[in-house]
C-alpha cells in the first residue's frame, strides 16, 4: 500500500491508495466515520466527449456519458470525507481507489455499496458532492444497479434513490437559479471545492436551494428543455448587459446609468 502526504491550507492531507489487498480494511474504516464526516467528495479519472453544444439534446449528452462509462472497465476514484467545518478525517485521510476487473485492483460494485451505506447512515443530512457528476455519479450507480438504465430521464430518477443530496461543482458554479442571482460559485477563486464547503457551512443541506439537487452539467435533472434554455439566455442577457453598462458608462454617471437608463434599454 502506498502513501502520499501532501499540505494544503495549513493541513496535512494523507492520500491512501486502496487496492484488493486492502480495500476491506479502508471501507470498513470509512464506513465507521459516517457520523462524524457528513460531506462525501467523489471525483474518477473517467474522461468525457465535449460539453454540451447548442444542437446536442439532453438525451443525446446522456447517450456519450453512458457509452463512455460504460466502456470503462480500470478507472481511478477519488474520495474525500468531511464534516461541515471542512474537516478530514484523523491524519488528513484521503483515499485513491483503484477499482477495475484487473488483478489486485479493489470491486468497484463492493465500493460503490459501501459508499451508499454511508449516505445511508448519514441521512437526511449526507452531502455528495461530486468535480464532473455525470460522469462520476453515473460510474456509481453503474455499479448499485448493475447497468445504467437506457433513458435520461430513469437514469436522473435513480439517482435521486442512491443519493438525496448530489452537487455537481460544474453546475454550482456555471448555472444560475431560475429565480435569478449568480451561480453559487461564480465568484469562486483558485479552490472551488473550499468555496463549496462555505457554502456547506452557511446554508446546510436542508437550505439549499433545490433546483441544484441532483441537477448534473449536461444531463438537466428534473428541468425540461425549456428551464435549461431559459438559465443559458439569462447568462447571455447578463453578459449584454453588461457591455451596455460600461459602454453607457463612458458618457453618464453611474447612478444615472443604473436607475434611469438600463431600467428602460433592458
């Protein structure tokens, strides 16, 4: 077993590589710090096609990241636990799985079940956050349902069954509310996963707002055609508006700009 230490932030982050020969040990260990690490971080090594592109539906977006996973047989994953405050666990324990059908590399399907266990001991209060959750969470459940169903919409419904509380950090940070206001990591800078645990600690699972639940870049969630349409002509909107501002800022003053003249333009 191999062991790399690594610091950031002022602490010391142990990175355990988990192959056959250790995994019982390391999902034992992890499923006997549910209580105290409610935050779950998963991130695979699984490469996706190009993001979504205007012409691309949601089914069709779902149909690459099923044939890529699917076509995934060795792939490395990430897991980091932490509490609310952003703690890890005891000597900064992280864990690098090598999870495949090769010899010596730890079952992906005994994995993915002990991580659902965990969710499940955490309840209602479990967070699963996750760098590119449709290739990753389609990975996990992959391997809890012994295949990915074969329709977008079943796909998004199961993953609400294995994980109640889902955040993709793409979306966070790329996608508005439909009741507008920016992204919640629009503004993040350097580390989005540390903003994303001060997001954690000012709004708690159950003040979230709902429409990023299970919501993964490219695949929707509970959103039709017409919502996702809606928040990428908002961008666009708010990226017209302001060129207008610093443009009609060159010839008004601010206040005026503001209250008079971008209320009646836009």
């Amino acid at each position: 077993m191999a062991h790399g230490e690594s610091s950031g932030g002022g602490r010391t982050v142990r990175v355990v590589d988990v192959w056959a020969q250790n995994e019982a040990a390391e999902l034992a260990r992890i499923r006997g710090l549910a209580r105290g690490f409610r935050v779950a971080a998963v991130a695979t090594s699984i490469e996706l096609p190009p993001g979504p592109s205007p012409t691309r539906t949601l089914d069709d977006s779902y149909e690459a990241v099923r044939a890529a996973v699917d076509g995934v047989r060795s792939v490395q994953l990430g897991l980091a636990l932490l509490s609310f405050d952003g703690d890890l666990p005891p000597a900064g324990r992280v864990w690098r799985f090598h999870l495949g059908e090769g010899r010596g590399e730890a079952s992906p399907r005994r994995f993915c079940e002990a991580l659902w266990s965990y969710t499940r001991a955490t309840m209602p209060d479990c967070v699963c956050a996750t760098r590119d959750g449709a290739a990753d969470v389609a990975y996990l459940l992959r391997h809890l349902d012994g295949g990915l169903p074969p329709r977008r919409e079943a796909f998004l419904r199961r993953c609400n069954v294995f994980f109640t509380q889902l955040y993709d950090l793409r979306v966070l940070a790329e996608w508005r509310p439909v009741e507008d206001g920016d992204p919640p990591l629009a503004a993040a800078t350097g580390d989005a996963f540390r903003r994303f645990l001060e997001l954690v600690r000012e709004w708690r699972p159950t003040g979230w707002p709902y429409g990023y639940n299970a919501f993964l870049y490219g695949l929707g969630a509970n959103d039709d055609d017409p919502l996702l349409h809606y928040k990428r002509i908002s961008a666009e909107y708010d990226e017209s508006r302001r060129r207008l501002k610093e443009h009609l800022l060159q010839h008004h003053d601010e206040e005026y700009v503001v209250k008079r003249l971008l209320p009646v333009i836009m």
